[in-house]
C-alpha cells in the first residue's frame, strides 16, 4: 500500500474539485498549475484501470519532455508498471496509461480518443491543433474530461477557450484566472520584486495572469466603471424614471432585456432563447409593467411586434440596425462607461460580453463592432439601446436600415 502526502493551495483544490468537464486555467508564473495537472493525471492514473488514456499535450516536445520529468517526480515507483522514456509513456499498476505529445505536427496527434486530456501551455497551441487534432479526441465518450493550463498571451485560442468558462453559454465549461500571489508556497518578495524590475505589462501578464491584448477589445476597465455595486438584481428596484433596452433573438441569439433607472443602475437583466414572438411580447410587458419608461428596441426585424407593443400602451422608440447605427450606439455606451454614467451589481454574462467585444476596420477604413466570431453580443446591444435612451431621453436619431 502506498500512501501519497502532499499539500495543495486553496487555488489547486478548487480546479481538481471542480465537476466542469472543460477547465482552463489562466496562470501567473510559479501559481502551480503544472504541479496542480501532475497531481490530476496521477489521481487519474491510480483510480482507473486498463483502457483508460491519459493525453499531456505541449506546444513542442522538449516542454513535453519537462511535463514528463514534473509528473514522473509526482508518481512514486510503486505505482508504475512501466516506464518508457524514450516514447514518454508511463503505465501505471492499474493499467491506465499516460502518454506526453507535442502539438507541433498536428495532424500526429489524429486518430485516437483519450479519457483525459492535459494541454499544457495552451497558449501557445494554435488554434488549428485545437480543433482538428486535440478536441476530436473528447468525442468518443461524455466522460472524458480536459484542463487546459498556461499564461495568458493575448487574444487567442487560450483566451477563447478561458471567456467560455466565464460565460453561461458553455455550461460545460469554467475557467479561472489565478495570479502568482495567490500561491501561498511561494516568496511573496520575489513576486514584489518582479513588480519592481519588470515593465508594468510583462509583470501583468506574465504574474498576475492577464490577458492584456486589447488591441481589437472595445470595452475596458469594466469593474471600475460599471461592476461597482453590490445588490440582488432580483429585488433592487432602483428609482423611476426608467430607460429600457430590448435586443430581440436573431437565429442561434437571445433576447435580453436591461433596465436601467434614473441614476444609471441597471436594475433588470432579462436574456432568453428560443421564445416565441408572444413569449417575448409578454416579457417586455412584464418588465414595463414594473419599471414604466421608454423602451428602445431593435426593430430591425419584426415590425408586428413593435407595432403590437405600441398598442399595448407602451413607450416605444424603434431602432433600426446598420452599421453606421451600431457604430453610433457603441461609441455612446463606450463614452458613458468611461465617465461612469452607469452601474451595476455583478452579471456574468454582461461582463464576458462586454471583455471579449471587438472592433476591427474595413477595407474602407470604417469601424465594425462585434462579439467574436462563435460568441454573442446580445448584452451589450441592450445596453447600449438602454443608455441611448438613458443618455438622450428624448426619441434617439437613429436611422437607416441593416438587419443582423
């Protein structure tokens, strides 16, 4: 019998606890997060037995070599069968297997599915190894699992796979961002003199784990200047007059609703799928029943609706969507957040829409605003037709015509 004593920090604990079938780790230097997979792989190892596959994946083979070095200090001899260090594949007593890859010839790693799936340093996959190579190998069962754990470098893959765990659109998915502070085993003087030494960026990104590059982002300091209250949505109130925003469902999209009252407090947060036009009809009319003000809504479809709601007595202002319009509401909302005209207690999938928000220019040399291709902006068009009606209480000059 062999018995395995090892600490891990509160940060570890929570990812190896966590039931998310998908995980991505966003870490600072020296946070642990090679030790925390060596420790999963290992756990994996021991409670499974033949059949069972274990992938760690690196960007090259050297870094597979080091994963193979770090995991084989975690495995104590008694529990391995067998150990080939020239194919870095290590078999445990129980017949489970793990084997150490690299992701520089994608199209090797093709053909087979494991039961748990360890990417390290995923920021420096690229995105094609991802989608045709390392996630197919999940597909055979719905119990295979991976964790996906590095450093943050930009607006990639690894940042695509960290903003589905932040948002309730991938509910397999979960994400953490953990700084190096947070490892209690660590010097804490060394981490304030990084701080000291190192330009404010690397130190940002390479220690306290952010994604810094926001060369196509749009929406930035988003605590600061919207996340600063702390309330229940479900009861806060706020005080009349209200402004109301309506972004109505396109295809795959969702229908969201935001409030906001007469100091800029959101105090409504309304989103759904699949309804049907009177489903959301009736929506609308519940949340005017309960926070009476205009309503600025996307028309750019379904004119019956508006007309319906009109009818109904409500304050409609229509708003039909083009570029030139969503250039327009987008430069508005940008504005007011940066002068802090708006607040709100914390909503998840406001704040992931709003951090991974983009523009990019036209060969025209016009600006596009969007969500990332494969994500939703839904949140912040509502808000933006919230704070257009917020920001020029009477009817907005929004004009043209341009259907999503």
């Amino acid at each position: 019998m062999v018995t395995i004593t090892e600490q891990v920090h509160p940060g570890q604990a929570e990812i190896l606890d966590s039931p998310a079938r998908f995980r991505t780790v966003a870490c600072g230097r020296r946070w642990g997060k090679t030790e925390l997979c060596a420790i999963e792989a290992r756990d994996e190892l021991c409670e499974n037995g033949e059949g069972y596959l274990v992938w760690w994946v690196a960007p090259t083979y050297q870094q597979a070599k080091i994963g193979f070095r770090k995991f084989r200090k975690r495995m104590p001899d008694e529990l391995m069968a067998d150990i080939n260090r020239s194919n870095l594949r290590i078999q445990a007593v129980t017949g489970a297997v793990i084997e150490f890859k690299s992701a520089d010839r994608p199209d090797n790693l093709r053909g087979e599915g494991v039961d748990e799936l360890i990417i390290d340093e995923m920021g420096d996959i690229v995105k094609y190894a991802w989608e045709n190579a390392l996630r197919p190998t999940l597909t055979d069962s719905d119990d295979s699992r991976m964790i996906a754990i590095g450093t943050p470098k930009g607006r990639n893959m690894f940042h695509e796979l960290f903003e589905r765990g932040k948002s309730d659109d991938w509910p397999q998915y979960d994400s953490w961002n953990l700084p190096t502070t947070e490892n209690p085993f660590i010097s804490q003087s060394d981490v304030q003199e990084a701080k000291q030494t190192l330009p404010d960026r690397v130190f940002q990104q390479e220690y306290m784990a952010q994604f810094l590059d926001e060369s196509g982002g749009v929406f930035t300091n988003i605590d600061d200047n919207l996340f600063t209250e702390s309330f229940d949505i479900a009861t806060y109130e706020g005080e009349g007059p209200y402004h109301i925003g309506v972004d109505l469902a396109r295809h795959q999209d969702f229908r969201v609703i935001i409030a906001i009252d007469t100091y800029g407090t959101i105090v409504e947060f309304s989103r759904d799928q699949g309804e049907t036009w009177p489903q959301i009809q009736r929506e609308i009319n519940r949340v005017a029943a309960q926070y009476d003000g205009e309503i600025c809504i996307d028309a750019s479809r379904d004119n019956k609706l508006v007309s319906d709601l009109e009818t109904d007595g409500l304050d409609i202002t229509p708003v039909t969507f083009s570029p030139k319009t969503k250039t327009n509401l987008i430069e508005n909302l940008i504005a007011g957040l940066e002068a802090k005209e708006l607040s709100s207690t914390e909503i998840n999938q406001l704040r992931h829409e709003l951090s991974i928000f983009e523009y990019d220019t036209t060969r025209a040399g016009n600006i596009r605003y969007n969500a990332p291709e494969g994500f939703h902006d839904d949140c912040v068009d509502a808000l933006a037709l919230a704070y257009e009606s917020y920001s020029t209480p009477t009817t907005p000059s929004i004009e043209d015509s341009f259907t999503f």
